[in-house]
C-alpha cells in the first residue's frame, strides 16, 4: 500500500539510497518527511513508476541547513 517516510537521526551532510518497489497492484505512492526538496522541479513530492512490480531507487542529502534533498531513477524493469 502508500507509504510514509520517516529518517530519524541524521546529521549534516548525511546521504543515503533506498530502493523503491511497487508491488503486483502497482501506482503506490511514497509520502517524503516533511520539507523534503526533490530535484528537477519535484516540489518534495517523489513521482514513482505506476507499474506493478517496478523498482526505483531514490538517493538522499540531509544538507547544510537541515533539509532532506532527493533525487529519483524510476523503472528498473
């Protein structure tokens, strides 16, 4: 089903990867923590793929003022 994030914990200039999956049904959506910025115009929200079974995989950047920073692939079919 749709998902909400929570990361605890970080500190400056932390970063990570998480692998994304959408299950048989497809078109989950991921809820990011709140005042999250994602690249490319994303306005904090991560655009998933919609097709069932699909992997995308999203890295982030806890930066210098305390904001999650995300950028996403989709579709590792």
């Amino acid at each position: 089903g749709n998902r909400t994030l929570a990361i605890t914990g970080l500190i400056k200039g932390d970063y990570g990867t998480i692998e994304i999956y959408q299950d048989n049904a497809g078109s989950r959506t991921l809820t990011l923590p709140s005042g999250s910025l994602v690249g490319n115009g994303g306005a904090g929200i991560l655009g998933l793929s919609t097709t069932a079974n699909a992997l995308d995989i999203a890295t982030f950047y806890y930066n210098h003022n305390g904001i999650l920073c995300w950028n996403i692939t989709k579709n590792f079919n």
